[in-house]
C-alpha cells in the first residue's frame, strides 16, 4: 500500500464509522437491538481499520525521511 492509498482507506473507514454511528442511534432508539450490536461492530472493526491503514502510512512516512 502507497500513501495515497493509506490516506483513502482511513478516510472510507471513518466515513463507514460515521454512516454506523447514525445508523445505531437510529436503531437503538426504534429499539431493534440486534441492530444495535450489529452496527456497533461494524463500526469497531472500521476503527480498527483505520488505525492499521494509519499505522501503515506512518511507517511509509518516517522509512522515506530516513
């Protein structure tokens, strides 16, 4: 992965961590629990993502200034 590639994973994740937080409200306050943890995941695991793809991008950064 280059850094542009990093910088479009992180920014798709977190798009994908605010569509799942709109999306729990949504379903926690028309009671469908399920959903709730369902989306609740999906949201942990982007975050996840987002700080692998971050993680990555650093390690390109500091490996070209070296």
């Amino acid at each position: 992965m280059d850094k542009k590639t990093c910088w479009i994973v992180i920014f798709l994740s977190l798009a994908v961590n605010v569509v799942m937080l709109q999306w729990t409200v949504e379903a926690y306050f028309g009671l469908e629990y399920e959903q709730v943890y369902l989306f609740t995941a999906i949201a942990c695991l982007s975050v996840f993502v987002a700080l692998a793809a971050f993680f990555r991008w650093r390690k390109l950064e500091y490996k070209e200034r070296q």
